[in-house]
C-alpha cells in the first residue's frame, strides 16, 4: 500500500517545513496547559533545546503512517476537506497517533519515562484531540501546496 503522506510530507523539500509547524503546534498547545505542563516542556526545551523538534522528526513517519487509512478513506468520495474529515473522527486519530508513542514508550529501558507516560496516557490523549483541528490544517495545507489532494487520476488540484 502507498503511503502518500509519507511520500510527500515526510520527504524534501515539505519536512522541515511540516517539523517545525509541527513543533510550532506542539508549543501552541503547551501554553494553553497548566503550569505543571507548562514547567516540564520548559525544562525540556531548556536541558536540550533540540529535542522537541529531534522528536517530532524521528516520529513523523510513524505518525503519517497512522494517519494515512484516514487519508485513504477520505480520499475516495472526498465528501468533505480532509481537515473536517479528520476533525469529525478526532478520538480514532488521536488513538492511532498515540499507538506510535504506546510503542516507543513499551520498548524503552527508561522505567521512569515509562511509568509516568503510562501515567499520563489518558490525559495525553484529550491534549492530541484538542490539537488535531490544527493539525488536520496543518496536513491539508501541505498536500494542498504538493498538489496531492486533488483528483489523482485526473491531477486536477482540490477544489
């Protein structure tokens, strides 16, 4: 099966791009926690100041994997944008996004980081479906800008 979000936003030249919007959001969201949140992504940003994005990076296929059925079946009859269609099915996306993190997190050696992501799961859960309306802009912009959410047989753009 092709993947062509992998395809197209996980390679060059979008993926920079797609990272650092994608970190963009990620601090977005973070402002709006509480101070606990707010504290912790600070002191992460601070001890190293690259990993937000590192991460984003190192994820990113993983996640476009995910999202990618979700694509596949909206692409068909394309009743919708793909953001309102992504939007309309949130608590599967979020799900599906974090099936990537439950992975990473159930093969780590760190008992810590596993014992307090195991902890926060269900909160981190709310926290991706809060996001997910802006990172269904964020994806259908980028397909739109690579021309892929138009008409595939036809190469036609979105309308």
């Amino acid at each position: 099966m092709s993947s062509i979000l992998v395809d197209t936003l996980g390679r060059e030249p979008h993926r920079p791009q797609v990272v650092e919007e994608c970190v963009g959001l990620i601090d977005a969201q973070v402002k709006q926690k509480g101070f606990l949140i707010k504290g912790a992504y600070s002191t992460i940003k601070a001890i190293k100041k690259r990993f937000v994005p590192e991460v984003v990076d190192a994820l990113l296929d993983d996640w476009l994997t995910q999202i990618q059925p979700h694509f596949d079946k909206w692409e068909t009859p394309k009743p919708s944008s793909f953001s309102d269609y992504i939007i309309a099915r949130s608590d599967d996306v979020a799900e599906d996004l974090l099936k990537v993190t439950d992975e990473r997190a159930e093969k780590t050696s760190h008992t810590t980081a596993k014992k307090m992501y195991k902890r926060m799961r269900d909160s981190a859960k709310r926290n991706v479906i809060e996001a997910i309306p802006d990172l269904a802009k964020l994806i259908e912009k980028h397909l739109n800008g690579a021309g892929v959410t138009g008409n595939r047989e036809t190469g036609q753009p979105a309308t």
